[in-house]
C-alpha cells in the first residue's frame, strides 16, 4: 500500500529527489505467446500522475535482463536501423510494453514495442556469429623465420619477436564469451569507436585490429561484421589497447596459431630458476604441450614450459629466456601489477 506523505512521521521522511526515485519497484507479467509484458509500478510516496515513460525507464534500470534498442545498439556498436532490420526479420524477438494504471483503473498500451529479453537476444546472436577469436601476445627468443612480419615490415634489428597467439573459440568458449556481452562484463568496440576512444591513425588501427580479441556476425545480411571484444572501464577499453600498440609498432611481430585449453597461470620470474621458451620450442621443436605460465620481463610477457619437462626432453640451453638481474624496488612491482592486470589469459 502506497503511503500518503502525511501518514509518515517526520523521522522517516527522506523525500524522493525526482520522480524516478519515487518508484520503489516495478513488477511485471510476461506473456510469451502474446509477446506482451505488463509493468506495474510502486510508489514510495503517493504520486498524482503515473508517467509511463519514467516508469519504464526505471524498469530497465531495476533489471538487467531487459533491454531497449538503444541499449543494444550501444552494445553491438552498429546503427539502430540494424537492429530493427533484426527485429523486422523475427531474428530478435521483442515484447509490447502494458502498463498497469491505477488512474484508469486498467491496464493501457504504450508506444514501446520493442523490449528485447535477455533469452531472446542470446538467441539472436547465437544465429548471427559466425566465428569469435581469442588472441594473447608473448614475446619469444625465437627470430622470424621470414624476412617480413605480419604487417609487411623487413626484420632490421635483431631482437625478440612479439607473436600474436591466436585461436578460434570452441562452442563452448563462443557461448561464455556472448553471455559475457549480453551481461556487460565485456565491451565491444568497431575500428571507429575505439580509434575515437584511443586517438590513433588508420595504420595503427589496422595493425591493432590483427592484434585484439574479436567477434564476427552476420547482421541480417552476408557480409560480415567484425567487433573487437574488450575489459570494460578505463584499464581495459583504452590502457590494454594502448599497449599492444607500444607493442607492436616498437617490435617484429609474427601470428602464431594455437589452441588454448585452459587458463594460464602467471609467475614472478625472480622466482623462476631456468624459465624455457614455449614459443622457440613449439617451432623449433614442435613441442606440442600448452604452456606452463607465462611471466614478465622487463614489461615484456613471455610463455614458458617447466624446467624439469624441458631438462626431460633435452632441450638445451639455447631455449632457455634470457637471464635478468633478480631485483625488487617498488616502480617494478607497481609496473608487474599493471600489465597482469593488462594481459587476459582465458
């Protein structure tokens, strides 16, 4: 029951600072078959008029399994008529919103037609994405075996090598990775979007977008559309871009294809005694085990196999990664922080 302002003792009055605020809950009724979904509202405090347009605002604000056109076409970074091409091709299913008005003593109809359930947009994106790609980087001891990178640039210095570990996702890992997007614990990003985000020119961009986590659909069309998937906030949409492109335009980089089963443990490599290098093995050796961890060396990130497995399979000491200084000072551990903060393993 809905409490008149003048029922409540001055101690307990905290009065809402708009009309938004005043809405305590809204409950719904979904009829699937109809495709309808009712929303009832409650008050806080007894309010003269019911504005249907604050009262589904709030709605998707309380609840995340529902969103609007707008809330989509944010998510997926394309234009709103796309997704009402989806809509119109029964590809995305929505609900009409009811709403339930105490004024009129009945339900009445709105001009939002278009609710999109969670369910219903899993779905859709399931019958659009055609691939997803999982890429990690690691530099290697091992030098190009070509005389150019992947971006055409000639090997002119004789340096470790940024490669570009890529695999193609499984049913499984495509399945996380899109409930991940309709939950907002990921972000995607277009070339465009992220090029305003980060401020870099179209060769950089094209060069970061060989390099970064992505998402392929088809959009209610044939041609496809390819997202970059990235962390949401600051460290994730603009920090982990920022490096790759320290990273890629400052080295070598080569694409190296594997397929990654499990999630990769990170250590301190002053706690290392002999660190090998997985990349040189895997090449040069064709070792076929997943890596072990990966550490970091001076701010470069470096996949490694166990010592005793490497001793085991006499592997020498060619492929050991570089030795380095064990110290400790506070810029480093502050620096060590940041990229495993950065780096994503799965």
């Amino acid at each position: 029951m809905v409490r008149k302002k003048s029922d409540i003792p001055e101690e307990e009055k905290h009065f809402p600072e708009s009309y938004l605020d005043s809405i305590e809950r809204v409950l719904y009724d979904m009829d699937e078959e109809e495709r309808e979904i009712i929303l009832t509202p409650e008050f806080n405090f007894l309010q003269k008029h019911i504005l249907n347009t604050k009262v589904y605002e709030k709605f998707l604000i309380l609840n995340d399994d529902f969103y609007s056109v707008n809330d989509v076409v944010d998510m997926l970074k394309v234009t709103r008529k796309s997704v009402e091409k989806l809509i119109k091709m029964g590809l995305l299913k929505t609900y009409s919103v009811l709403f339930w008005n105490t004024e009129k003593g009945g339900i009445v109809k709105s001009n939002f037609r278009n609710l999109i359930y969670r369910k219903d947009l899993l779905d859709c994106l399931r019958a659009c994405t055609t691939r997803s790609v999982t890429r990690l980087e690691s530099f290697s001891n091992y030098k190009l075996p070509n005389s150019e990178d992947l971006f055409k640039r000639k090997q002119v210095k004789d340096e470790e090598v940024l490669y570009i570990l890529e695999s193609n996702n499984n049913e499984a890992e495509q399945e996380k990775l899109l409930e991940n997007i309709v939950d907002k614990k990921v972000v995607l990003h277009s070339k465009n979007t992220l090029q305003k985000l980060i401020d870099k020119g179209d060769t950089t961009m094209f060069r970061l977008l060989k390099a970064l986590p992505s998402v392929h659909f088809t959009l209610g069309g044939t041609s496809e559309t390819t997202r970059l998937v990235m962390q949401p906030g600051l460290d994730g949409e603009m920090l982990f871009p920022l490096q790759l492109v320290y990273y890629i335009s400052s080295n070598m980089t080569e694409r190296f294809p594997m397929e990654f089963k499990e999630p990769f443990e990170y250590r301190d490599y002053t706690a290392i005694e002999t660190p090998f290098d997985y990349i040189a093995l895997n090449i040069a050796e064709d070792y076929q085990a997943a890596p072990d961890y990966y550490t970091i060396i001076e701010d470069k990130i470096y996949f490694c196999v166990e010592a005793n497995k490497a001793t085991k399979l006499n592997f020498d000491q060619s492929y050991i990664i570089r030795a380095v200084e064990k110290k400790k000072n506070k810029d480093r551990e502050e620096r060590l922080e940041q990229i495993v903060s950065l780096f994503r393993p799965r």
